[in-house]
C-alpha cells in the first residue's frame, strides 16, 4: 500500500486548516476551524498525560 498524499492549507482570514488526503485515487478533507483544532490539540495532550498550556488552566 502507498503511502499516502497529504496537502495542507492555512485560511489567512479565518485561521482554519485545510487537509486533503490521497491515497490509490481516493481523496478525504478535513476542515478544521482554529477552535475546532486547539480543542483537538487539548484532547491530544489529556490523552497522552500532558500539561496544557493555556489560559483556561493559567
């Protein structure tokens, strides 16, 4: 199996984040907002045990 083909972009305006994925001519897209993204990184981090770094917990 190939690996696969992954595109990123950055909204200037909004801060979103753009991801395309191909692999074997088959595409998926991921848009994610900058809320949507720092609660995932939030998510991220409790799931490996980490300390966050941000207002809430400051």
């Amino acid at each position: 199996m190939k690996k696969p083909k992954v595109e990123r972009r950055v909204n200037r305006e909004t801060g979103g984040i753009y991801f395309k994925v191909t692999r074997e001519g088959t595409s998926a897209f991921l848009l994610l907002s900058p809320e949507e993204l720092f609660e995932l990184a939030n998510q991220s981090i409790d799931a490996l045990g980490g300390t966050r770094n941000d207002q809430s917990t400051q």
